[in-house]
C-alpha cells in the first residue's frame, strides 16, 4: 500500500537513523535528564553519522519518562514501554498524515511529560479500521479542526512543537498506530507497564509494519 512520508521538509528516508534510547544503551548516561540534553545527545548522533532525522522506539524500554509523575501512579505498575514510533526532527517540521482519513478528535495535554497537543485520525488501512496518533505537535496545529473532517493522504496536519508546548520534550513526533481506541479521545496511552504490554503490543501494532518506509 503507498503511503506518504510523515515528515515531508526534505528530509529523505537515506537521511534517517535509527537511536536507541533504551534503558540498555550505556552509552547515554543522563542525556534523558531534560529536553536540552536529550537534544544535544540526538544532535551528537546524528552528526556523528551524518544524518538529519533519529527515529525509533517501538516496545523499547526508557527511563525518559522517570521524572514525569503520571509515568509512574503506583500500584497500576510503572509506565516505561514506548508504544509507538518516534521521529526527532527540529521544531516547526511539518507533520504529515501518510494515509487518507478524517479527523477523530484532538486535544492539548499540557501536564508535563503528556503528548502536549495531539491530534488522533481515522483510517481504513489494509481492509482494517486503524487510528493514527501524531502527539508532540505545535499548539498551532489544533486550529480549524472539526470532527469528521476528511484528510488527504500526505496532507499537512501540523508542525512539531517546541519543548515549552510539546510536554517538555526535545522537538519530535510521537507516531501510533491503534486498532482500538477504547474510548479515548484526543488521547491514547503512548507508554505502558510491563504487565500491559502485550495488550498493547497487539492493540497498537509496529507502525512501521504499515508505513512501508523500509528503514
């Protein structure tokens, strides 16, 4: 199936580069720490290797959520099971949808360490009802939507927001792909505990199963 690429401000898939910002990467250290030095260590990488875009993250376990409190809200078990996709790339990096739709809902989640503003489609993919969620966006990018509104494949949906409105994150977007939204709306957990994960494992499968980017 074809699909669009969902950063489109000439970055092309030979420029992207796939990070491991798991628990496991010694290498890391306290880059995590805040938006600032997750940059500065993602900066690092790419130029080490000459590329413009770091993506990656599907099930990886991360300590970046350890200093967000509703990562962590006791007894339901600690949240630190990446469930999608995410594409580190400088704010204001407009953000496309790779498949037609129309819009679910959409939200600004301002607690830190939250999605910030998101916004969540509607498609039908591969014969199969599938939601996709674009979280980490400018506050900007909410502007004009209705629900039900169609939405083009490869159309512009958004720009990536800076740390100050994104959750307080170095500037990215988190991609997810969801069969069953459970309800949610303008919302859907990105991070899970380990006794979730297979759920989520199957209810939002590896989007990159479905973008077909061959990275």
């Amino acid at each position: 199936m074809k699909t669009y690429l969902l950063l489109n401000s000439g970055f092309s898939l030979d420029q992207y580069l796939r990070v491991d910002l798991s628990v496991s990467n010694e290498v890391l250290g306290d880059a995590l720490r805040d938006a600032e030095s997750c940059q500065a260590y993602l900066d690092r990488v790419l130029d080490k290797h000459k590329k413009r875009v770091a993506f990656g993250g599907y099930l990886e376990r991360r300590g970046l959520y350890d200093g967000f409190g509703h990562f962590n809200p006791g007894d339901s078990g600690k949240r630190e099971y990446h469930l999608g996709i995410d594409f580190w790339a400088p704010a204001g990096t407009s953000v496309h949808t790779p498949w037609e739709g129309k819009v679910h809902s959409w939200a600004n989640r301002t607690a830190p360490g939250d999605y910030g503003p998101v916004l969540l489609l509607e498609h039908q993919v591969h014969n199969e009802t599938l939601y996709s969620l674009y979280g980490h966006l400018s506050a900007g990018s909410l502007s004009g939507l209705h629900e039900g509104q169609k939405i083009e494949m490869g159309q512009a949906i958004g720009r990536l927001g800076t740390p100050e409105e994104n959750g307080g994150y170095a500037p990215h977007l988190h991609f997810q792909v969801i069969r069953d939204l459970e309800g949610f709306r303008g919302d859907y957990p990105g991070v899970c505990a380990w006794e979730q994960l297979e759920f989520y494992r199957q209810n939002c499968p590896d989007p990159l199963e479905y973008l077909n980017y061959n990275l």
